[in-house]
C-alpha cells in the first residue's frame, strides 16, 4: 500500500526525523514563494487575455504551484530530464522558461520555443533545459520518461555514465494527473520502471477530476499511489497544497533515485481552482462551496502564512514581490503581441530534412 500516515509520510511531510525543508534557507524559502507567485500571476493574466479574445486557449496551474515548485528545488535543473504535462507552469518557469516565452506559446508568435508555434500552448518542451517535449495524449509522456529512465541506468550499469556525475542526468521526472493514470501508457511505463528498478519519479497531480469525471468515477482505489505496490513501486501520498511537505517526499525520492534505488510514485493530493480549461464550465460539476472551501487551502497563501509566521516574510514584502510581477507579466504579454507570426512555411520547415 501507499506510504500513510504511520509510514514515511506523516501529515503529508516525512517524519520528523527527516526533514529536509528544516535545513531550507530564507533565501530559498523566498525564492519558492516567488516562484510560486510569478506563476500565479502569469497564469491570471493568460485567462484575462483568453476573456478578451487575444488568445485562443489557456490550461492552468492555479492551485497545483507547490508540488511543481518542490519538484524543481529537488532536482538537478538543466540536467536531469523533466517531463512535463500541461498544468506544470510553475515547473517550467523555475526550470529555465520565461513568462515571456510562455506569453509567446500563448499568443503563436514567431519564435515559440515549445514548437515554433506549430502544438497547442501548455505543450512545453525546451532542450536547453533538458525539458522533453510533451505530446498530446495524455499519459504518453510517462513512457518517455520512463525511457530516459532506463537509458540512464543502463549507462551507469555499463559503466558509460559515473553514477555521481552531476553534469550528466541522473533521473527522469514526469508528471500528470490523475485522470490520466487510467490511460493504458501509464500502467506500461509503470510496470517498465518498477520491473527494471529505474532512477524514476511519477508525480501524479491528483486535482479529483478529470476535466468533469470525479476521481471516484475513475478509480475504485481511494488514492492513486495504492497501485504502486503492484508495480514494485514505492508509493508516497503527500498534501500538495504544502510546498514544504512536497520538499519533503521530492527529496526522498530524488535521492533515492541518485543512489540507484528505484523508481517513486508520488501521489500530490491537490486541487485546481479553475475550469478545466478555458473552453470548459466547471459550473456544471462543481459546487462552488466545494471551491471555496479549497481555495482557503490556497498553496500560496499557506506559505505565505508560514513565512510571516516564521517572521520572514512581510506584507510589504508581498507587495514588493506582487508589484515585480506584474511588471514582469506586462512586458512578457507587450514583446509577445508585438512579435510576428511565423510565416506559413515554417509549419513544415523543421520537420523534414532537405534533401539535395
């Protein structure tokens, strides 16, 4: 079964013994928060340009920050592969993507660093970043990380790769939701990654509902991370509205993993606090009390309330950090709309070599 509450895992953060988010300096605690909230409000300000027609989709993360923040505090960035799926915003953007060129994603202007504005946006992919381009389907991108897995430990094993070489990948990272876990390519890679013991992590990003489909609809397990165990998979469930509780568990993975100890499923019990996507009416489905009650649970107000309690962290602070934001999300939203589109012949330039 799932690591509980009389496990590893104890309120949703690793016992007290092994507390990893004990030992994070101000500094960082600060630098999460303000990852956290610089994706917060690039995400605001993608639904009000979707409201005003400029652009014609947009998929969000609002809600789902913490477990991608910690995700990214924990792993080596720019060199071990991270696999994304269309809610990692907050991910990205701390691995190396800039508001500006998710604005351009947004808007399908020339130069989009996913696609070269040829897939829908929130498909993210970025190889000075070692981020591995996402497919459409959802769930197919858990292969590919389990893929990755696999080529890493069979270097290591082969002696091709130094197990302790930080300048080389040492773990595949993916993420999806939960939804997504009834999808055929998840129970593959799972079964691949728990039978070959890979330097593998699966986030699973349980918001309870899949676009509409609410998790009891989808599963007749009550937590995600219960079928691990049929996998050979270590399963842990974590509250991820809490970024240090997320810290916690990514960290004991992510060592894991360097040391060559097998794959992790971390089940991040989360909740989205939009519509699905901007073409959906989550209206139709939910109770609006039910998403009141879940935005009191807010990941950035949760640790915004820690930090000022733990007196590092100040309203003025806040304002400060708001007020850089949005100054940042103005000029990202400015040098996107002034952009070009790229001319039509770029929809295949890319994709065929020349031949002579």
């Amino acid at each position: 079964m799932a690591k509980n509450t009389t496990d590893k895992v104890r309120n949703g953060r690793a016992t007290p013994t092994s507390r990893p988010s004990d030992s994070l300096t101000k500094d960082t605690l600060l630098e999460m928060y303000w990852k956290m909230l610089l994706s917060r409000r690039v995400d605001e300000r993608a639904w009000m340009i979707h409201r005003q027609g400029k652009i014609v989709f947009h998929i969000s993360a609002i809600g789902q920050e913490a477990i991608q923040v910690a995700a990214a505090y924990t792993i080596h960035l720019g060199v071990d592969y991270i696999v994304p799926y269309y809610r990692d915003l907050a991910l990205v953007l701390c691995a190396g993507v800039t508001p500006e060129d998710f604005m351009i994603s947004l808007y399908g202007k020339e130069g989009e660093l996913s696609s070269l504005a040829r897939q829908m946006p929130s498909h993210f992919g970025a190889k000075p970043f070692n981020i591995v381009s996402t497919s459409a389907p959802v769930a197919t991108q858990v292969v590919h990380a389990a893929g990755m897995a696999f080529a890493i430990k069979y270097r290591i094993q082969n002696e091709l790769q130094d197990p302790n070489d930080r300048t080389q990948p040492r773990l595949a990272v993916t993420s999806l939701g939960e939804g997504s876990t009834s999808q055929g390519e998840w129970h593959e890679a799972m079964n691949w990654a728990g039978v070959h013991q890979l330097p593998f992590i699966c986030i699973v990003q349980n918001n309870h509902y899949a676009i509409s489909v609410p998790v009891d609809k989808q599963m007749a397990v009550p937590n995600v991370a219960d079928r691990a165990a049929a996998y050979g998979v270590e399963g842990i469930i974590v509250d991820g509205n809490d970024v240090l509780a997320c810290y916690d568990v990514m960290h004991y993975a992510v060592q894991k993993a360097y040391r060559g100890d097998g794959p992790t499923l971390i089940e991040a019990k989360t909740y989205r606090m939009t519509p699905h996507s901007s073409d959906d009416d989550d209206r139709t489905y939910r109770e609006r009390s039910e998403v009141d009650a879940w935005r009191d649970k807010d990941p950035l107000l949760r640790l915004a309330n820690h930090l000022k309690a733990q007196g590092l962290l100040t309203d003025a602070v806040i304002e400060g950090y708001d007020k850089r934001a949005r100054k940042i999300v103005d000029e990202a939203q400015r040098a996107a709309e002034e952009r070009p589109y790229p001319p039509g012949e770029s929809a295949i330039a890319p994709v065929y070599a020349e031949a002579n």
